[in-house]
C-alpha cells in the first residue's frame, strides 16, 4: 500500500478500502478475507464507501449497523461488519491517513447473546437413536460426542485414525478455497503467504486450523471407536477421507448440514430460542452439546477446552499427551449418557 502523499491528503473510503482489500488478501485466511469482502462490499461501501476518511464520523459508522437492522440481519453479522471496518480504519491510520479518534471509536452493535443452543440429554439420546441406523452414524457420533468441528470430521483421514490405540490426530479441516477470479478454476486460489494447504480435487483442500489448539491427538471414545470399525471400508475415498461422498469425493459442508437435518427432522428435535421461537438445532450446535454433556458429566474446563481444541487453555499438544487418561475417561462418561456405553 503507497499511503499518502501529504500528510493532508485523503481519500474516499471506498478507494481505501480496495486498496486495503488487495492487501489484505495476502496476509489471512481465505474465509476470512472472503467475510471482509463480503461485509466491505455489500454494506460498508454501498452506503458511506463516497465519504472521505478524514471526514467520516460516528453517525457515519452508526450508518451502517442501522441498515443492517433494516434488512433484519442477524446481531453476530452486524458485529462482525463493524469489527471489519473499524480494522479498515485503524490501518488507514497506520499508513497516514486521518480518522478520527471518535469515528475510530465508535460503539459496536453490542454483545448481544450466543444464538446457539445445546441439546438436552433426552434430544441427543434421540438423534442418536436415528443416527446409529445409517451407515455413517460414526460421523454423528463424532459431533455429539467428541464435538468436533464439521471442517475437521471432513478433513479427517484414515491415517489420522489409530484403532488399536483408540486415538485421533486433528490437524487438518477441509475448506473450498476460492478461486482468484470468481468461478475460473484454471486462475488458482487465493490464499495467503505462508498459508499451508493439501489440494484434493475442485475447490477442496485440506487446511491448518486457524491456531496451534486445534492441532491435537484426541482419544477416541468406545462407541466411535466400534463406529469406526464398522464404517472403515464402506465409503472408500481416493483421498483417505474418513467421511467422503458415496463417490469418494470431499463431502461438502452443505451436504453434510443436509445429513445432519434428515436426521434431527427424523428425531423431531427443535430447540427454543430465548425469544420463544423454534427451529431445528444447527450442526454446530452438536459441538456446544459435547461440552455441555462434559461438564454434565463432572468434567473440569480445563480437560473440556483440551478435548474440544479451544485456543484460551492450548497452545500446545502437551496437555493431551500428558493426561491422556482424564480425557480419555471425560469422553467415555460422556457417551455413557448418551446410552453409548459398550
């Protein structure tokens, strides 16, 4: 990025923010630059992209939340617009340019509540039951019990897979990196330097995960290691993908969301949200359910965030490796409440 030439020169936030972009896309994550794209091209732009940034002021900001509400967007959306844009702001002083502190400053959407659930005991109970009749039903089991991530059930590979020993290794989650020019496969991918990733087929790739604590050996608890056993063979993938397509091929992430609502759709599982509304449980809310079951079943935080790869407790795989036995124990009583136990 060139700056500006004068310490009096400025330029419209729009100008700035596609110089900013093509920064930016050389130094995150793919998903993440294509949230900042989204949330700088449909809303920031659009609506105060004509304005100097030296003249730009908290109503300004304030802008573009409320147009947000007016189109009924979620609370963690609008949050994440303004997280964006006020880092697009911060670096415009980085390089020179003048914003002012109270723009720079100006009050988030709010903290709001998680919009996530967990399921009860009884509703897990219940989706499992459906669960266990598919072929795939390690592939749930996985989520409900062990609480993995969707990217990483669909990064996982067999020889990431130890059944004697009854441990997994995550380190790797599928991800469809996006095309340097919209739908030109033959134009590469847009990823960051530094950024390491495995390609599979298409748009498919095995990534790292975004930090260290994601990266971590995990025992496996009974019922998934019996799943396992039972599954391993049954949907052979030219990748070694633990959970592919019937054809081999990565399972994307919107097939998988589909798997998982035929089978709470079976159950007849729906969670209440705080405003009394009712709709079916998310996928990912199987992860928030496995550490709710963990904590259920007397198990301390610190071994819950060791299982489950959270960032505030790991920075390395020591823990696992070192007490590999609490969390061994942790995910056993955990699928004994859920009717897993051998």
């Amino acid at each position: 990025m060139e700056g500006p030439t004068a310490s009096f020169a400025s330029i419209s936030l729009k100008r700035w923010a596609d110089e900013w972009l093509e920064h930016r896309q050389r130094l995150v994550r793919p998903g993440t630059f294509v949230s900042d794209q989204s949330s700088i091209r449909r809303w920031i732009i659009p609506i105060i992209g004509h304005i100097r940034l030296d003249v730009l002021t908290p109503a300004d900001i304030r802008a573009v939340t409320r147009a947000q509400e007016e189109q009924g967007l979620a609370l963690p959306t609008m949050q994440r617009t303004h997280v964006v844009l006020k880092k697009l702001l911060a670096d415009a002083v980085a390089e020179g340019y003048q914003v002012s502190h109270r723009t720079r400053d100006a009050s988030s959407p709010g903290a709001g509540t998680s919009p996530r659930q967990a399921l009860s005991v009884e509703e897990a109970m219940r989706i499992l039951d459906i669960a266990k009749a598919r072929p795939d039903s390690s592939r749930w089991i996985a989520a409900l019990v062990e609480g993995l991530r969707p990217a990483e059930a669909l990064g996982l590979t067999w020889d990431q897979i130890d059944l004697d020993t009854e441990t997994m290794i995550l380190a790797w989650q599928l991800k469809a990196l996006p095309y340097r020019r919209h739908r030109e496969p033959t134009s590469g991918f847009r990823v960051p330097r530094g950024f390491e990733y495995r390609h599979l087929e298409g748009a498919y790739h095995l990534v790292r995960p975004k930090t260290r604590a994601g990266t971590r050996v995990v025992p496996l608890a009974p019922a998934l290691v019996d799943a396992l056993k039972s599954w391993k063979g049954r949907a052979p993938s030219p990748h070694d993908l633990v959970w592919p397509r019937e054809n081999g091929s990565p399972r994307s992430a919107e097939f998988d969301r589909g798997q998982w609502y035929e089978i709470v759709d079976e159950a007849g599982v729906k969670v209440t949200l705080p405003d009394g509304t009712r709709r079916r449980p998310l996928l990912y809310e199987a992860r928030h359910t496995a550490a709710t079951l963990l904590l259920a079943s007397g198990v301390d935080e610190t071994t819950i965030k060791a299982i489950l790869g959270h960032s505030t407790i790991l920075s390395t795989q020591t823990y696992l490796h070192t007490d590999r036995t609490r969390t061994r124990a942790a995910l056993a009583a955990s699928a004994e409440m859920l009717g897993l136990g051998r």
